[in-house]
C-alpha cells in the first residue's frame, strides 16, 4: 500500500496511459534514498497489466561492469535481438556480452535498444521501468537515456527512479516529498502502533516524512537520536543486522561482496558464486536463511536480491577490513580469468601494488572497449594504474585510461587522469597522444589557440618516427586555426608541414598543398591561394577526418557540389558502420554545402539531425555551425525571431570558444535579414562591422561582399558597394566556377549606371547561372535584373526575369524575396502566381524521411538510417501526405522533392 502518493501516482500512470494510447513517454521519478521511488514504480508495474514489462535496476557495485543493467533490462526480449538490422545486431550482441566485439560507436547500442523495444512493441503496449538509475553503469544510462529522447510513436513508456546524482539531460522528472505529517503518523501507527505518542511525534519530526525512516527507525531501541537521513536509516539496517547470527552477518557480506542482485552471468548463478564462496570461507549456509527470515534478503531464481539497497552497503560495512579483503580473495578465486568481476575483486582485495590485479584490469579494459563500454574502460585503467609499480607502465596505462574517458565524453575524467600522469620522457608516440587529448579538451572548453599548439607539439614529437601521422596532426592544427580566423598559426602550420619532408607515398600531397596555399591565400590573395587548394577537393577516400578536411576546403574555393559529396560519403559511411561520432561534423560541412547549392529544405534537414547528434554525441561546439545555418537559412525566409534566437546562440558560443566560423555565420544571417525585410542601411553596417573583426578571415566574408554591394549601392554608399564587389571579383576569379562568375557580374552591374554596360553585366551574369550551381544567388540576379529593366521602363523582359526570381525564391520557401518579387511583378504589370511548392511546408524529419521514402526505402530501413523507430517514421509520413497533397508512396516518388 502505497500512502499519501495520489498525485504521485497520477504522475506516473499517465506515463502509463500515454504508451496504451500508442504513444511514448518518459518519466524520471527523483527522490531522496527511502522517499518512495522503488514502491511507486513497483505500483505503476503491478498496474501494466497487458503490457510487456521490462526492468532493471542499477546496482552501486556493478557500476563499472559495461552495459550490466542494459543487459538486465533486456533480458527477456533478446531472442528478438536477430530481427534488428545487422549492423545494430552485432553492436547490441557485442555489448552484451553475447557474440563478438562489433564495429561502430558506443551510441550505436542505444540505437539497437530503440529498434528493439520498436519492435517489441508491435506486439503490444511496453513499460521499462528502471530502478536506482544513478546507481546504473555509464554505457547502459547513455544507451536508455538516448532511446527515452528518440521514442515517439511507439507505445513505450520509460521510468526511472533515481537520486539527485543521476543526469536526465533534458527528460521530464517528478520530484517525490515527503509525507505530511498527518499521512506520515498513520502510517507509523500501523508500523509501530505500540509506541507512545511522544515518540511518535518525533520520529514523524525527525524523519521528513520519508516513508523509509517511519518503517525502520522504530525498528531500533530507543532513544532515536537525531541524525542525518539517510545515514541514519542505515544505522537501523545496521542494528538489525547485528540482531543476525555470525554465520548470518557473513551471508550477507559475501552476497554484498559478489553484487548477486544483478542479472546472473553468462558463467555463474548469483546464489551459486555466494554459496560456493561461503564454503571456502567455512560459512554456514543456513546463515543465509536467517537473513531472509529477518526480511533482510530474499532468495529466489538464484539470485540473492536485498530488499533495500541501503542494506547492502550496511552488510558490507558491517565487518572488519580484512574479512572484507578475504571474501575478495575468495571470490577472485572462484572465477574465470576472463569474467570482469575477477578483475574487480582483485582490485578490492589489493592493499598495494599488485600487477596482477591491475593486469586482470587492463584485461578488463580490452573487454569493455570491445563492447563499447568507455565509461567502464576507463574506470578499470584508471585503477588499473594505481596498482601499477612501475611508472612508465603506469603512465600507459593513465593515457589509455584519458583516452577512453575522452571517447565517453568524460572530460573532467580525461583531464584527470591526465594530470595524473608522470613525465614523458622518449615516447613520441604517447607525447603525441596526451598533445591530442589534450589539445581536444582545450578545444572543448573554448581554448582553440592553445588546442592548435598542442596539435603542433604533438605533430613534432610524432614527426621522427610516424611522419604521416605527423602530417595529420598538422592538418588539423591548420583547419582550426583558420577557424580562428589565426593567420600566423595558419602559416606556422603550413611551414612545419612543408619542414617533414612527406613523400608522395604518404598520400597527404594534396592536404600538403592545400595548407600551404591556405597559408598563402591569407597573405598575397586568392589568385595565390584558391587554384592550388582544388586539388584537395577530389578526395573520396582515407579517413573520415583527413575527407572531412577535403569539403572543408571545398567550402573555401566554392566548390560545394564537391563538398557536398564528400560530405555526404563521410556520413553514408558513418551511418552504416555506426561510427556516430563523425556525424556532427559531417553534418556541418554537408549543411553548409547544401546552403550554398541553394537547397535550404536539406541544410535545414541535414542541420537540424547534426545539432540533435552533436547533443547525443557531446559534441557542443559543432552547434555553433550548425546553429548558424539554420540562422542563415531561417534569415533568407523572413523569420526574425527564430534567426535573432540562433544567432544569439551563436555569438554566446564565441565568447566561450573563440571559434569565428559560429560567429560570421551568425553575423551574416542578421545582415540577411536587415536586407530581405527591407533594412540595407542596417545590413551595411552590420556586414562592415563583421568584416573589421576576426570574421574577414573568414570565406562568410568573400560569400557575403555581394550581400554588401547589393545593400551600399541601396543606400548610394557606392564607395562601399565598390571595395566589395573588388574582394568578390578577386575570388571569383581565381574560383573560376560559373557561379561565382555570375554573382560578380550582378555585383558589378549593380554598380553601373551605363545601363547599356549593366545589361552586359546582367546578361552574361544569367547566362553563366544557367550552368547551374546556385538556385540562391541566380533567383538574386533574376531579380536585380527585373527591378533594373521595370526602372528602364522595359516591363515585359522585366516581367521575364521577375517569374523566374519568383519561382526560384517560392522553391527555396524565401518569403521575403518572393514578396519582393511579386511586388516588383505586379509594379510591372505582371500576375502573381500561386506557390507550387509543398516543400519547405514539411518539417526538416518529414523532409528527409519522403525523400528516403521516394527512393523506395522501407521504414526499417529508414529508421536504420535516421536512428528512428519505424513506427516513427510512419508518423512523419503520416503527417506529411496531406502537406504533399498524396495518399501513397508510390505518389511521392513522382514529385519534386528538391529543397
């Protein structure tokens, strides 16, 4: 019976009635130790009925053993396992324990247990309920908190009962109190109705109403002395044990000892490990039924289960130090050489150094990381190297152990561990790797400087005995400081790359050249610099991020088809072999290359899925980018709130990060905006003001000269308008690309007032967008064209170029520009035409999934694809037909999708 828990009780049942209504639904239930999380949750359970019930719960000694409560939860539905898609199959096995080591990040895992409880609930109705969440290992907490996001249209309900201690990024909570006095002293009298009323009123006092207290502090002799809860409820667990026989007491510290209230393992039964121990430790095992009649444990399925985990940690303190370390010891013994657990009792049995412990550990480590488990691989390096004797062994092992802390997004671990380190001396190797760790953590935390002079240090620590690894180094230190917008480190890195002396062999020719024409570009111009980076541009193949480089490149000489699509190849790949975290910063090179090829829909799409992943991932500083597009793109359709919001996002993220990519993006999109709603004054200024700070290194700051023309020439601030359009010309023709050499047409005949020679200019500025390139910028020259021939008094070619303005700016869902356009039509005597496109109506996840749809993929294949459920992506569907104007798939196939 459950008191005073009414509301309560409403709170967790509509998590309950929302997944019986074929929706899903998250609840963390938080609460201090004793306040009633476990009783609530059992209630909501026992009220599932119809409903596939799924539970674990995190056990305070196990929190280190990788995806141990995952595998708990999962257990009865892992014959169900075979139905996922291969690749999640093999990563959720992997991490199981239950086949090999499988490719891919750990998130890739919480993408399986989506798509499992998915299909799970095709059967009906599902309820996870997930007990002590903040004593949960790290692996399987990641894993159910993306899943508990990324559920939507699946009737799956998720709760969590936990301590302040647990993180619920961003899932709805309810906080449980204590119970008024009024509840609380009914319920002491049914506990205790012995007891006199004094007594009663000061135990109702002095325990804040927590359930907890009431049941247990009468439990104990008088006087009941006021101390801290729930210290002081483990006090009463503690008197009660005492009240067990000597054979009882060690029951309890051995099945403590051995964490048997897990799920058991693949290689012994929890009640068997605690029954075999307590034999070579001469323990009764009658000792254990006595625990069990005091109500201490329960026995049952062979585990040994304590019905309060505050007991556990009683019975284990409950002894001395060195009965403790023998029933490591024992248990040690009794395991295999390869099970973790022997590992980790080892460790708890260890008083010094001990490298057979921190061997087993290490060993442990290889296990964990196999399974994706970081979090775990780092805890067992970590004590790994407090066993360790030796230094140099010490400080392998405290670098392995920052690594994996680092890929857990762990940082305040990672920085830790390696502060923990001693000196290294003449391992390049290891010096190069605490450089890089060392230079991401310096990123993260807004020091991208000194991020590029630790990639630097590294590089020469690497350079005489890995050259190309060197080189990497240094290409990466390159891209950053230009994000700086750094050119002398721009420069420092060109010249060490050119000092390596690297071999064709090595494959970085190309990088090579590109960092060194960077470097030059910065200093003698864009004739010095663009032709020579090209060559970079036709990368498809090596790693992830030496490609991603290659579209970042392609970003800078104007060459977005290519970026686009080695973008895209980079995340097609990532997807199928689950290597998760590269997408966030595939999706930030693909969205802007999508930008600039004039198809707002898939930036919009493609950034919106990056800023989710880069959240998922841990990534915070790839948002800056990404939140800047969307700003850009939501400036080019008129909505100034949502742009001012980005943007706003933006500039806060560069005074933390100093990362000026972020910043001229966010800069850009409100001069757009100034100018599409009819601001140019604004516009003019806001883009000079941009081009005075760290933004000029930017390539925001060649696209965005034509934007200045266009707004100084509004204004008759020709001077202005002519030192732009000169930056731009000065790229354009180096880019030698049709698109560019449209955009400095119209710029120049912007500024032309022969209008004989500004209809050359807009002329051939038409003719060269007919190649392709930029629906964006060719709607923008149509429409200067048209506002130019309606002031020449030649109405119907202006009427021509307006059309084609207007259907351009309606496909890119542009409402200012289109207005603009209209107006400048009807002004010519021109009709408006309704809008043709249902595109930009649809959201960014119904965009992608039509598309996907369009291309004959099945919704399983889809929710591999865009770590979706495919019940999910039926929702989406089932909300975009109407917008498209559709009933079926086969219809999507025929439309136009382009966006």
């Amino acid at each position: 019976m459950l008191w005073g828990r009414d509301t309560d009780r409403a709170a967790a049942a509509a998590v309950l009635e929302r997944a019986r209504a074929g929706r899903s639904a998250a609840l963390v239930v938080r609460g201090d130790p004793g306040i009633g999380k476990s009783a609530l949750l059992d209630d909501v359970a026992a009220a599932a009925t119809g409903m596939t019930v799924l539970r674990c719960a995190g056990v305070e000694t196990e929190a280190e053993v990788p995806f141990a409560s995952l595998h708990q939860l999962l257990a009865p539905a892992l014959a169900r396992v075979a139905q996922l898609p291969d690749v999640q199959a093999a990563a959720l096995r992997g991490a199981l324990g239950l086949g090999p080591a499988a490719g891919g990040d750990q998130l890739l895992v919480g993408v399986a247990v989506l798509t499992l409880l998915a299909e799970l609930a095709e059967d009906g109705p599902v309820l996870c309920v997930v007990d002590d969440a903040h004593w949960l290992d790290r692996s399987s907490a990641q894993a159910l908190r993306f899943v508990a996001r990324r559920l939507h249209a699946e009737p799956v309900a998720m709760l969590f009962g936990a301590r302040d201690e647990f993180a619920p990024e961003g899932l709805p909570e309810h906080r449980l109190t204590g119970l008024d006095p009024d509840t609380a002293d009914a319920l002491l009298r049914q506990v205790r109705p012995d007891l006199p009323q004094r007594i009663r009123v000061r135990l109702v006092r002095d325990s804040a109403g927590n359930p907890l207290a009431l049941r247990e502090l009468p439990r104990g002799a008088p006087p009941f002395v006021p101390a801290a809860l729930p210290r002081r409820i483990q006090d009463a667990f503690a008197a009660r044990i005492d009240r067990l026989p000597p054979d009882g007491r060690a029951m309890l510290l051995i099945a403590a000892a051995a964490s048997s209230t897990a799920a058991p393992s693949p290689t012994e039964e929890g009640l068997g490990l605690v029954l075999r121990a307590a034999e070579l430790l001469g323990v009764a095992p009658d000792g254990l039924g006595a625990a069990e009649e005091a109500g201490l444990v329960t026995v049952a399925a062979g585990r040994v289960v304590f019905t309060h985990p505050l007991l556990r940690s009683a019975a284990y303190q409950q002894t001395t130090f060195d009965r403790r370390l023998a029933v490591h010891r024992t248990l040690a013994r009794l395991l295999p050489a390869d099970d973790d657990r022997r590992a980790w009792h080892l460790a708890a049995a260890a008083t010094g150094p001990d490298e057979e412990a921190a061997l087993a550990l290490e060993h442990a480590a290889e296990r964990a990381r196999g399974r994706k488990g970081y979090p775990a691989t780092a805890a067992a390096l970590q004590r790994s190297a407090q066993l360790t004797a030796d230094p140099v062994r010490r400080t392998r092992r405290l670098v392995a152990a920052a690594v994996a802390a680092n890929d857990a997004g762990q940082p305040d671990l990672t920085r830790k561990f390696l502060a923990a380190c001693d000196p290294i001396d003449g391992d390049p190797v290891l010096t190069a790797r605490v450089c890089e760790l060392r230079a991401r953590l310096a990123f993260d935390e807004g020091s991208a400087a000194a991020a590029h002079d630790l990639l630097v240090a590294g590089a020469l620590a690497l350079a005489p005995v890995d050259r190309r690894a060197a080189g990497l180094l240094l290409v990466d230190a390159a891209r950053n400081a230009w994000q700086l917008s750094d050119p002398p480190r721009v420069q420092e890195a060109a010249a060490r790359l050119g000092e390596l002396g690297l071999s064709p062999s090595d494959g970085l020719d190309p990088a090579v050249a590109a960092v060194t024409a960077a470097a030059r570009l910065l200093v003698d111009g864009p004739e010095a610099g663009v032709p020579a980076m090209r060559a970079l541009t036709r990368t498809r193949t090596g790693p992830p991020n030496l490609r991603l480089n290659a579209a970042f490149v392609a970003g800078l000489v104007g060459d977005f088809e290519a970026g686009r699509a080695i973008a895209q190849g980079v995340a097609d790949e990532a997807r199928a072999e689950g290597s998760i975290g590269w997408l966030p910063l595939a999706h930030v090179t693909l969205a802007a290359s999508q930008l600039y090829l004039g198809r707002f829909a898939d930036a919009v799409a493609t950034a919106t899925e990056g800023l989710q992943l880069a959240a998922d991932t841990g990534q915070p500083n790839r948002a800056g980018y990404l939140e800047g597009i969307l700003a850009w793109i939501l400036a080019a359709r008129g909505d100034a709130a949502g742009c001012a919001q980005l943007a706003g996002h933006c500039h806060d993220r560069y005074t933390r990060n100093h990362i000026a990519n972020g910043l001229a993006w966010s800069q850009w999109a409100l001069a757009l905006l100034d100018l599409g709603l009819g601001r140019p004054a604004e516009a003019s200024d806001r883009l000079d003001a941009a081009l005075a700070g760290p933004v000029r290194h930017q390539i925001q700051a060649v696209y965005f000269a034509p934007d200045q023309v266009e707004a100084a020439t509004r204004i008759g601030a020709y001077e202005r308008a002519e030192a732009a359009c000169a930056r731009f010309a000065a790229w354009a023709g180096a880019a030698r690309l049709d698109w560019a050499g449209a955009v400095a047409h119209r710029c120049h005949a912007l500024l032309e007032p022969s209008w004989p020679l500004a209809q050359r200019h807009f002329e051939a500025a038409v003719a060269a967008h007919a190649a392709g390139g930029s629906p964006w910028e060719a709607a923008r020259t149509h429409l200067a064209f048209g506002e130019r021939l309606r002031r020449e008094r030649r109405k119907g070619e202006a009427r021509t170029q307006l059309r084609a303005a207007a259907e351009l700016f309606d496909r890119l869902g542009a409402r200012p520009w289109l207005d603009r356009a209209h107006a400048e039509l009807r002004a010519a005597g021109g009709f408006v035409e309704a809008s043709a496109s249902a595109v930009p109506a649809l959201s960014p996840q119904e965009l992608q999934i039509v598309r996907l749809v369009a291309a004959g993929l099945t919704n399983r294949e889809i929710g591999a694809r865009l770590f979706l459920s495919p019940k999910t992506v039926s929702y989406h569907l089932y909300r975009a037909f109407p917008k498209l104007n559709v009933t079926s798939r086969t219809q999507l196939a025929r439309l136009d999708l382009t966006g």
